[in-house]
C-alpha cells in the first residue's frame, strides 16, 4: 500500500511516516498543501493522511481539489479542530475519515487498515491463497505454523499480490503500490525482491505461485 502523509509539523510528519513504514507500507511525505497537489496531480496513492491547517493551500482545498478527478483514493483527515461542524465539513467534501489530534499511533495505524481493507471482500484482515495466509494487521505471513521471514518490500509484494489474486500485476504498478518515489521503472529493485520472495514461497510451499507472464506482469494464483 502506498501512503501520501500531508502534515506541515515536519517531526510529526516524520514520526507518523517511520511508524507506518515499520508496518511495511510505501510512505512519502509532504509539508505543505501546494506540494501534496504537486504530487497527487503526478504520483497515486491508495490512501492520503491529510492535516487541514497546511501552508500555501490548506487542507480542504487539498481535499476539493483531488475529489475533483479521483474518487478512488482513501483519505484520512488528521486535525486539532475536533467541532461536530469540522468533522462534518470534511466528511462532505470527500474524506473516508477524520481522527481528531492529539491521537496514538496505533489508532492511525488501525484506522488505515480499516480504510484500505474496506473495498475488499469479506473484511477481513487474513488474505489466503492456498495454505498461505497473510495477516494485514501482525503484518506477518504463514504457511501452516511456518512463519515466513520475509523483508517489509517482500511483504507490500506479497499483500499488494494476493489483493489481486488472478490478475496480472505490472512492476510498475507495484512500483506505484509498494514503493516510494525513490525506485524508478527502471530500477532493478522489483525484480531482485520478487525472485526473493518467490524463492522463499517456493521453500515453504514446495511450489510458486506467483508466475511472470510475459507483457503482462506478476500474477498469484492458487494451485
């Protein structure tokens, strides 16, 4: 999953980034409102975290301005004006969610796993594929009692992988999805995680699921 964190308290920002990365999720960051339309206006995002008092443009006409063109992607309003009005405000203009400052980490964390997981069947934070389970909120991989050992890139792969079970996945979609904006698709980054993971599910499994279809891309399937 990817995440755009707009918050202008540069340590907050920073610490709310650092807390979401050791979850494994892909993190940019952005201190002004002018900036975060720069990027959203190039770059996609499953889910945005948004502070609404931004410099150069504030938060709402963030907000309005990507609601404009994309409806698809989450955002999740972070503030220190916790007004019946505000909340109401932000939800009409097009937020998923709204957490009042000051807040605990691990309520943000848990609000965006119930924003991102939302829009997929069932509602249930254990993705399967065979005797492989993926548990999205311990972040942790299994086959039977077997803990998987895998790397924070190698788990975004697998979790944005058995998201889309069946259907081709382009390195660059995983590059949108798994990565921030350091790797490009150039970048012999994806592949190199890939065939680790792959190596790993092979261990574990006695056989690989995921399959390279030619211009196409990566795709899971169960066997």
């Amino acid at each position: 999953m990817r995440i755009l964190v707009v918050e202008d308290e540069r340590v907050l920002c920073d610490a709310i980034a650092r807390s979401l990365r050791n979850l494994a999720y892909s993190v940019d960051c952005s201190y002004d409102g002018r900036q975060a339309l720069e990027i959203l206006a190039v770059e996609s995002f499953d889910l945005v975290v948004l502070d609404l008092n931004l410099p150069h443009a504030d938060g709402m006409t963030v907000l309005k301005t990507l609601r404009k063109d994309d409806r698809e992607t989450k955002v999740l309003i972070l503030s220190a004006r916790c007004e019946v009005a505000d909340k109401v405000a932000g939800l009409d203009a097009g937020a998923n969610d709204y957490l009042t400052k000051p807040f605990h980490l691990d309520e943000l964390a848990a609000r965006i796993r119930s924003l991102t997981l939302r829009r997929f069947t069932q509602d249930d934070v254990v993705l399967t594929c065979g005797s492989l389970c993926f548990n999205t909120k311990l972040r942790m991989a299994t086959v039977g009692d077997e803990v998987l050992s895998l790397t924070r890139k190698e788990m975004g792969i697998l979790e944005h992988l058995m998201l889309n079970q069946g259907r081709p996945i382009s390195q660059e979609e995983l590059i949108e999805h798994v990565w921030d904006g350091s790797v490009n698709s150039f970048s012999n980054s994806v592949r190199v995680h890939i065939s680790s993971l792959r190596k790993k599910l092979r261990c574990a499994l006695g056989h690989d699921p995921i399959r390279n279809r030619i211009g196409e891309g990566y795709v899971m399937e169960e066997v």
